[in-house]
C-alpha cells in the first residue's frame, strides 16, 4: 500500500509539471488550482492509508477516465513537451491496476 501512495503522490507531482509547462500557466488562478490539486492529492492519500473504501472506488473511476485521455494521447501522438502529462497518466492507471492485488484488497478489506 505504500507503494501505491508514493506512487499516487509521484502522479500529482508530474500533473502539476504538466500544468506549469502549459500555457495555461500564465493565468492569475494557477497557483490556486495547484494548491488545489496538491491538498486533493493528499486527502486521497490519507483516504486510502484510512482504508476508506470510497477512495478506492473513487480512485478506480477516475482512473478508467484516464486510460481514455491516455489512449487520446497516443492517438494524437505524445510531443516531448506533454512527456510529465504521459508519465503521470501512467503512473495513475500503474496505481489503478494495483489497487486490485491481493495484498491491497486485503488492506481494505
């Protein structure tokens, strides 16, 4: 479960490089919407370390709607610029898939 959890916190921390090296940078409510995305991003975590098991079916659903906008793009081909945007899509569904291992349905369970 740890694993997971750093994991998870590796995928907000290469979303919110992914924003900064967009343009939508430039905008006057950025450094919210990170502070926004960040607090997210650790009650998530501490939803999971609490075993709460709607974090995990939360978890689950998003995850579902990255492997859409993973497979967007691939479609459209990833430029080196979105490379922390493709990391973090895939570090999200890596902890999506491991949510289902034994190990970790034995901790919510």
């Amino acid at each position: 479960m740890w694993v997971i959890l750093a994991l998870y916190l590796a995928h907000y921390a290469f979303e919110i490089i992914a924003v900064y090296r967009a343009p939508v940078a430039n905008i006057e409510f950025f450094t919210p919407i990170m502070v926004t995305i960040g607090v997210y991003g650790v009650v998530m975590c501490f939803a999971l370390w609490r075993r709460q098991q709607w974090a995990r079916v939360w978890l689950v659903i998003t995850t579902v709607l990255t492997l859409f906008l993973l497979g967007s793009m691939l479609w459209r081909g990833v430029s080196m610029a979105r490379w922390p945007a493709f990391l973090a899509a895939v570090l999200r569904i890596a902890v999506g898939v491991m949510l289902f291992l034994p190990s970790v349905r034995r901790w919510f369970a």
